[in-house]
C-alpha cells in the first residue's frame, strides 16, 4: 500500500483512480473531486476543504478525520465505508451509499444526509441542524443517536434503533418496518403513515403523535402531557405506562394506558371504529 504522510493536494482530482492508498495527515485544499474512482483507501487524521472528496469510492476508511465546510457532498456513489471518531461540517453527506459503518461520528450541519442508502451500521451519531436525515435509505441499524434535525427518518424502511434521543417534528413519516427501542422521541407529527412501527420502552412528546399508522404498536411506552389527538385513524396495540393527555378516533385494535385524559370518539371516526380502549385497574400513578 503506498504511503503519503504530512502532505497537501488541490485543485482539481489530484488523487484520481487511486488505489491500495494510505494517507495521514493529509489536508485536501480547495478544489473538487480529490480521491474520486479509487479503492482500498485509508485516510486518518486527515482535513478535507475541498468539494466532493470521495465520489465512486470502493472499500475504504476514514478515521479522526475532519470535513470542513467546504468538503460538501463529500461521500457520494461509495461503498464499504468504514469511518470512526469523525467530524464533519459540511451538509449533504453519504448519498446513493452501501454497506456503511460509523463509530462516534459528529455531524454539524446535517442537511440531506444518508439519502438513498443501504445497510447502514451505526454507534454513537451526533445530528445538528438540516433536514430530512436518512430519507429513502433501508437496512440501516443504529445504536445511540442524537439529533436536533428536522424530519428525520422520512420513507426509511428496515430499521432498527436503540438509545436514542431526537427532537424534530414529522419524523418517521411513511417509515415502514421500523422498531425504536428505550429512546426518547421529541416532536410533533411522529410517526403519520407509518406501516408496522414498533415503539418499545419509548417516552414521546409532542402533539398529534402517531396518527394514520397501519399495524403500529407501542410496549411499555410513556408520553408527554403535550400528546393531545394520539392515534387518529391508527390501527393500533398499545401498552401505555403512565398517562396519556387525549386519544382521538383510532380505527381498530386496543388501546390500554394507566390513565387516559379524555378519550374524542366522533361522527369523523373511520370504520371499523372498533378499537378498545381501557384504563389499566389499580394502576399506580406516580
């Protein structure tokens, strides 16, 4: 594998169709598609300014990296990323990608991140800032996620999340097959047109959550008094600790909850309009 070590590139594709390439602390300065229809590349330590870094890159690893402003767009059309212990401040990041893993990776300006991409493997990711991280990606398994980003997870499917905590609104919107585990979900609008959303051990504020979901369901999960017209137009099974604010016209299935604040069943209510709710008896209320 050839070495560069403590050197600069830019212009424009300085590093192009390069292979078997290790690189440390290498800073690629202005200019556009630097490591661009490469393989087997290794980067540690390294800063990336200019655009577009890694475009149509085959197997390779990014490691105590940091992508500066200017190092938008910088992970497109690639597959077989390793990357860990990354900073990144540039938007619009990993695009039409496979077979991703990432490890304690922070991402600063995260507008349209991982769109369209496949089997995503993740520990410990900080979201700042943009919209619509993860949209039209499958496959993706994450564990400890932060994010303050708006609309995360729209039109995702397979996915599984633990450790979690997210503020945004309209998030997991038409999301298919998709399981939360013991995370925090803050936010109006969660989880509309869903189809087999699972929440377990979750605590959701926010309101209007979870309406017009197809075979969703909740275990052991807790919400905000700010959760008003839960459920309208769901299928659900739900299993609430603690209270819930409002539940509003949900169409099947069972609803049963510690407390439940008021319940609006009306003339908009959609057939079949069978869905039991119930207060759970000699349920202990903190």
């Amino acid at each position: 594998m050839e070495r560069i070590i403590n050197k600069e590139f830019g212009g424009e594709r300085p590093l192009f169709a390069s292979h078997d390439l290790y690189l440390e602390n290498v800073t690629i300065r202005a200019g556009e598609s630097a490591i661009k229809e490469c393989s087997n590349i290794e980067a540690v330590n390294c800063r990336f300014e200019g655009n577009y870094p890694f475009w149509h890159v085959h197997g390779f690893k990014i490691d105590r990296c940091f992508f500066d402003v200017g190092g938008r767009s910088a992970l497109w059309y690639c597959d077989h990323l390793k990357m860990k212990d990354t900073r990144i401040d540039a938007p619009k990041m990993f695009r039409e990608m496979t077979d991703i893993e990432i490890e304690n990776v922070l991402m600063n300006d995260a507008d349209e991140v991982f769109w369209r991409c496949q089997r995503l493997d993740i520990k410990n990711l900080t979201l700042h800032g943009g919209t619509y991280p993860f949209m039209f990606s499958r496959g993706i398994r994450v564990d400890g996620l932060e994010s303050d980003s708006k609309y995360v997870f729209q039109y995702v499917k397979d996915v599984e999340i633990r450790n979690a905590r997210i503020t945004t609104k309209d998030a997991f919107w038409e999301v298919e097959n998709v399981t939360i585990y013991d995370s925090v979900l803050n936010g109006e609008y969660l989880g509309w047109h869903s189809k087999n959303l699972r929440l377990v051990n979750c605590h959701i504020t926010g309101e209007q959550p979870l309406c017009y979901a197809h075979d969703l369901v909740l275990e052991n999960c807790t919400f905000g008094p700010d959760c008003d017209r839960a459920f309208e137009y769901s299928t659900v099974k739900a299993d609430i600790r603690g209270s819930i604010t409002n539940i509003k016209n949900p169409m099947s299935g069972y609803i049963v909850a510690d407390s439940i604040g008021s319940v609006t069943l009306d003339e908009n209510i959609k057939a079949p309009a069978d869905c039991r709710i119930e207060q759970r008896k000699n349920a202990k209320l903190p």
